[in-house]
C-alpha cells in the first residue's frame, strides 16, 4: 500500500480506493457535539484525510465522489493525479456518483465551467441537486451547473447496475447519499460523511459542524451501522485514516 491507492475487492468487483490528501480542519469542527474526553488527543488544528473509490464492474468505472479539485486546498486535489498513475485517465470513468454536494466531494467534478469526467454520467439526489444549484453565486453552484448536462436526478433508491445500491441516507444534507455493494455473498458500505472518524462510533452524537440536520443524521448513522453489522459489511469511509476501511464489530 503507497498511502495514495490501495486495490481490494468486493466479490467480482475491483476497487480501489484513492487519496485525495488531506484537508485542515479544527478540532471543534470535524468532531461537532463530542465530548472532550473522546477527542482530546487531536491537536486544535489536524489534517481530515480525504478517500474516494473507484468501482471497477469489469465493463463500467464507477468513481464516488471527486475531491477537492486542484485549485482550492494546497493539501488536496490528488484524486486525479492518483488515477493516473493507475493507468486511469479521467476519460475513461464511465459514472461519477455524487454523495453530497460539499466542496470536498464536488470540487473535482468541474474545472472553469468544464467537467473533469468528460465521458461520465453525474449521478446525485435531485433534492441535493436542488439544493446547492439555488444559488449562482455559490462556489456548489459553480462547480455542479457545468454538468448539467451530463446529470441524471434521482428521487428514490435506486440498484445502479446489479449489485450496487443508492440509498438516500438524509442528515449531513439534505439528498445525502450511501452505497450497498453486494457480491457473491460480500458487502461493502460506502458512508460518505455518515461518520467522521472511528472515534464517532463510541460516541454515535459527534458529527462534522457543517451536518444540515444532527437529529436526523443521528438516526441515519444508527441505521446505517445495524445495518453493517446484521450484513458483516465492510465499510468505506471519506474521513476514516487511509484507506478508509473499517467494520462494525
């Protein structure tokens, strides 16, 4: 394992999960609503780590989020970059899924009005959509109204291609979305931001500051980890430390 890629699989999908780098954040921020005992071998200030996936089904890749970008956090905007040292150009991802529309998972969609992905499909909750596309003078709106027409909106839970499931998992936003991966008897949980870090699970309150509604997120995060330990799932986490894989005991 280099610390930017790490290969695994689920079943007959190959995966690879992908560094995007890290970015700064506080304390009191990533670890919102946490008492001090928990949290108080983080320094003030620390580096998030950053991890996305890339789905390999043998006939379609599929890229969960993008990071960053390369234009807006120093320590950031490797995604791209890591892909290709893998032998993946950005033209040959064939899905993007948008989780969530923080700047940390879109702001490697688009690049000055032109997408990253150029052959890709976008997928993202239409509420989501709607929510960050209000505004055109916000930074969400800059990055997402260029794929415009590459967007496909859904409003439901939706099986993706066989064995790979969209779930509307509300709470850090409002279209927030997760991913169950089953395959020949193996599963995977993506959770995006449901959880922050491992510290989270002994203390299922704490969430990041910019989660849209704690109480729902709470509710979210507990089905979420029942649901991982009823399927023995293997987990699959943005913030998590490199390369974001965990399971629920």
């Amino acid at each position: 394992m280099n610390r930017q890629t790490y290969r695994f699989t689920c079943g007959k999908f190959n995966m690879l999960a992908i560094s995007d780098g890290v970015f700064p954040v506080s304390r009191e921020f990533f670890f919102a609503n946490t008492p001090e005992e928990i949290i108080k071998q983080f320094p003030s200030m620390f580096g998030a780590p950053l991890n996305f996936l890339l789905i390999d089904t043998g006939s379609r890749l599929i890229l969960v989020d993008t990071g960053f970008g390369t234009n807006s956090v120093p320590e950031a905007g490797k995604l791209i970059p890591n892909l290709k040292t893998q032998g993946i150009p950005s033209e040959d991802i064939d899905i993007v899924v948008i989780t969530h529309g923080h700047m940390d998972h879109i702001g490697g969609v688009s690049e000055n009005g032109v997408p990253c992905f150029p052959n890709a499909q976008y997928v993202i909750r239409k509420a989501e959509w709607e929510q960050w596309t209000k505004n055109p003078e916000s930074d969400e709106y800059k990055k997402l109204i260029p794929l415009r027409e590459k967007v496909c909106l859904i409003e439901s839970d939706t099986e993706l291609i066989p064995g790979i499931h969209l779930i509307h998992s509300p709470g850090h936003t409002v279209g927030n979305l997760s991913l169950t991966i089953c395959s020949e008897g193996q599963v995977l949980m993506v959770a995006s931001d449901i959880l922050n870090d491992p510290l989270n699970l002994r203390h299922l309150d704490s969430h990041i500051a910019v989660e849209m509604s704690p109480e729902i997120g709470l509710e979210t995060r507990k089905k979420f980890l029942q649901t991982a330990k009823d399927t023995s799932a293997l987990l699959f986490v943005c913030h998590f430390p490199f390369p974001g894989l965990g399971q629920r005991m």
